[in-house]
C-alpha cells in the first residue's frame, strides 16, 4: 500500500503497524477493520521475525465481509517445511514468489479456495498484465514443489530457523539490538544506530567484506527509506551451503567485527579472509 507501490496508487490503503513490542498491534488492526471497513485485508512482510497469527486476521476479515489475502512470499518454504503457521486454511487468496525460502525459481504463484475469485484473478491477470508463460520456469516450480514435499527439505527448513537462532544470538551477545528482539523465523532487522552507522553504510562496508545483506527500515526509523537505520539479515543462504548453528554463529561475530571496526582496513581483509575459509568449506555445489 505504499505511495510508491501501484497498490497504493490505485486503491485506498489503511495501514496497521507494531505495537510497543514491535510485534503486529493486533489490536489495532481490529480497530481500524472496523473503523473503515474495507474490502480486503492483507497480512504478510518482508521483514518481520515473528510468527503471525493468521487466525487473527481471517476472524476479524469474516466479521467485516472482507476478504482475507496473505501475502507469504518472504515465508513461504517454511510453511512447506511445516515450521512456520500456515496461511492457507484461513486466508481466501494466498500469494506467493516461488524463488526466496521456497529455492524454487524466480516466479510466483496464487493460491485461492473459491472459484469465483479465481475466475476473476485469471481475468485480471491475463490478458491485462501477462504475457507468455515460460515454459522452463513452470518446469522449475515443478521441481522445486517437489523438493518442498521431501524430508530433507524439511529437515532443511528446521536447519534454517536453528541457523537463523544461532546468528541473532551472536549478534544480540555482541552487543547489537534484533528488532522485536528475537527472530522465529528465517530473517532478522538489525538496528544499527547504536554504531552511529546507516544501513546504508552498513550494506556497503559488509559488502566489502564479502558479507551480503541489505539496508532495510526499523519500526519509526528516522532515516530516509534509501538511507535506513537497519540492516536485513537471513539464514536460507547460508543454510543451503551446509552452514550449521556454530557457523552461522561465526558469520554474526563476523558481521559485528566489521560493525565495531567499519572504517579499519585491517578488520575488513581479515573478514574478508576469513568469510574464504568458509565458503571454501562449504561450497555451493559441492551438494
């Protein structure tokens, strides 16, 4: 629903926030269901650790007759590894990329439980935005839901929330503030103010570090939204290496070396070094 978005160019949108937890302000978003009553309500992130209650959500949109759509792109492998709540049986439309936590291909999916709906999603989807379907990506998405229905996929996704665990806590030990403080999914906000650093720098020192991540907005972040005053971190990359909680916990004191010692060239070619030696241990396709 942001300005910015088409979604907040064509229709009118109320947002929810957080509450003083910086968990989902259920209550507020109770509130204003009924205050404005809307045709739709939408749950879902791109940046929050925590576990949403989509129950919540599907009794406040059937008190209102609104429809319910969750957005689960960012969660979506952990819903088919069963080790995050799922959306499905209570949300009317679920959307999802297929790319992200899924490791499928980049793509996406819709899912929905009324025919009518998905009557008119086809119609509005195509011809109106979608050209030609390719063929190697559908047989990608194949692949990848049938790696989603596998035991080691499963056991995959529970590597990812213990790896996710073991880097917010190296972090937390160091010093560094997780948003809502804790992660219980696959990714974390950093809040880096207390470095005197943007996420912008942040990104940009890291990178050089050879440490990928992104900039990304805290709750009430003081910065311009190209600036920010966060970092996004996630642990399915990692994961897929082969990375384990001890190495995951290695690359959080990594990153708050380079955190500690932004602008020390010394810090970063040791970094640097030492993020070698472990993807040299652990190889992408070497699996």
């Amino acid at each position: 629903g942001m300005a910015l978005n088409m979604s907040g160019k064509w229709f009118k949108v109320v947002s929810y926030g957080l509450n003083d937890k910086e968990e989902i302000d259920y209550e507020q978003m109770e509130r204003l269901a009924h205050e404005h009553r809307p045709k739709m309500i939408i749950a879902g992130a791109s940046a929050y650790a925590l576990k949403i209650d989509w129950a919540r959500f599907a009794k406040v949109a059937k008190e209102i007759g609104a429809l319910f759509l969750v957005d689960m792109a960012h969660y979506s492998g952990l819903i088919a590894g069963g080790v995050y709540p799922n959306p499905v049986p209570f949300a009317d439309v679920v959307t999802s990329t297929t790319h992200k936590s899924l490791r499928g291909p980049r793509g996406g999916i819709i899912l929905m439980n009324d025919e009518e709906v998905a009557k008119k999603i086809n119609s509005a989807v195509f011809p109106g935005m979608q050209g030609g379907p390719l063929m190697h990506v559908i047989a990608a998405k194949a692949v990848a839901f049938k790696e989603a229905l596998t035991p080691e996929f499963k056991a995959y996704q529970q590597q990812v929330l213990k790896n996710a665990d073991a880097l917010a806590k190296a972090l937390i030990e160091r010093g560094l503030r997780i948003v809502s403080g804790r992660t219980e999914s696959h990714v974390m906000l950093v809040d880096l103010r207390s470095k005197k650093l943007t996420g912008k720098e942040a990104e940009a020192v890291l990178g050089s570090a050879h440490i990928t991540c992104n900039k990304n907005g805290i709750p009430n972040d003081p910065e311009k939204p190209f600036v920010t005053s966060g970092i996004r971190l996630g642990s399915p990359a990692m994961t897929t290496r082969g990375f384990k909680e001890a190495e995951a916990a290695k690359v959080g004191h990594l990153i708050a070396d380079v955190l500690d010692n932004p602008h020390d060239a010394a810090t970063i070619e040791r970094v640097k070094a030492e993020v070698k030696q472990l993807t040299d241990a652990h190889p992408v396709y070497a699996r």
